[in-house]
C-alpha cells in the first residue's frame, strides 16, 4: 500500500519535468524568436508616424537587431539657430536639458571654427541593473551648395582610455540635416543609429524609440530651440 509521503517525490520529479521542459521550450523560442527578428527586415525607410507635423520614419536591415529612426518636423528657425545647441553650450546644464539622466559633461577638443568639429563626453547614469554609460562623441559640421547644413554625431569611443565601472558606447552615429525651405522656415531632420552597449535589451530601445523621438521633435526640441542664446545666434561658416 502507498502511503501519501511516498507519493510526494515522484509528484514533485513530474513537477520538476514539466518546468524543465516549459523553461527549455521558453529559450528555444526566444532563441528562434532573437534569430528571425535579427535577420529581418526590408533595408527600407517606412513611415511609422504622421502626426502633428513631425514625421518618422524607420529602417530595420537584415543582421542588425536594432531599429533606426528618422524624424523631421518644420519650423520658423534659421540654420544658425538649429546648429547653435551642437556648437555652443557644452556644459552639465545643458547635458540635462537634452538627457535628465546626464551627470557630467566634458570637452576634450573645443569646437575648432577652422577644421568646424569639437570632442565631448557625456555620462548617463540608468537606473539599476544597467550600469552608467558614457557618450564619447565628435561632432562635425558642414554646409552644401544648397546650403543645407550637417551636423555629423559619431561615436570615438577610443579617444580616451575607458572609465572603471562605466559602459562606453561604441556605436553612435546621429545626423541631423538643417534644410532651408524659404519664407524663413526650415526642416529639421535627424537620423538616429545607436547602441548603448553592454547589459541593454535592445527590444526596449527599438519599443520605446517611436513615442521618445515624436515627443522630443514635437514637444522639447522646439522649445528648445527658442532660447535667446539659439534664436540669436550667428555662425561666419553657415550661410542662411
């Protein structure tokens, strides 16, 4: 006769079999899931969003497991006036008008109006378990013959030696266009490509990215914009 405690152990092996078997079946779908979504992709820019005068568009290439994002919107600024916060105001105060999470900001080159580039580094901290990472950046200016302007973000992450317990990013290259239109108006474009390397599921930045790029383009970057110092400011090496 079986008595109920000499039950309990093969009970609990089947329990045990059937989690096994469930969590084994979870990492193979995942697994399936990564493989499929990394070789995705139509290697096309695709409107995702319309709306309120902001534009975005996104690109997913096969191979790559991130998501860029292309935005626009148009406005009354000059071309000064849109370079201005790449050019001018390297500082933590500004750091944190464009990222809250900013807890330093340096410059390792000033921006030099001969060779139009200069090196910085910004510090964002994340809430736990990701670490810090650090945007280590050179950021270049042009002007076509059409007089569109160029701001060039590019990641040098080996400028400088890396710092103890803090994630550099590797990839970075963000470029914003500043195209004039006539009447006093231009667009603002920006293309983003980026990585934040080590410990970041990269679902949460291809997920979040829609609604983060329409609410900076539409509500932030405007006002942004319409400080004095960028209203007011005037570049030899950009012709409006």
């Amino acid at each position: 006769m079986k008595t109920e405690n000499s039950t309990k152990p093969k009970k609990w092996k089947k329990i045990l079999k059937y989690l096994f078997i469930g969590l084994f079946s979870l990492i193979v779908i995942l697994l399936v899931w990564n493989w499929l979504w990394i070789n995705s992709g139509s290697n096309r820019w695709e409107l995702k969003m319309d709306k309120n005068g902001v534009k975005i568009y996104t690109l997913k290439s096969p191979g790559d497991k991130f998501v860029k994002f292309k935005s626009s919107m148009r406005g009354n600024y000059t071309l000064s006036q849109l370079a201005a916060s790449h050019i001018i105001d390297h500082n933590l105060e500004t750091c944190k008008e464009w990222f809250p999470n900013c807890i330093e900001c340096r410059t390792l080159e000033p921006f030099d109006t001969l060779k139009l580039y200069d090196v910085t580094m910004w510090t964002l901290t994340f809430p736990g378990p990701f670490s810090s990472r650090e945007l280590l950046i050179k950021t270049m200016v042009s002007q076509n013959k059409d007089k569109v302007v160029t701001i060039d973000v590019v990641g040098v992450p080996n400028a400088i030696a890396p710092t103890d317990k803090i994630v550099r990013v590797e990839r970075m290259h963000n470029v914003w266009k500043f195209t004039p239109l006539g009447n006093g108006q231009s667009e603002c474009e920006c293309l983003q490509d980026i990585d934040l390397g080590g410990f970041f599921p990269y679902f949460l930045m291809n997920m979040a990215g829609l609604d983060a790029t329409y609410t900076f383009m539409h509500d932030e970057l405007p006002k942004f914009l319409d400080k004095d110092r960028y209203r007011n400011a005037h570049f030899a090496f950009i012709k409006e």
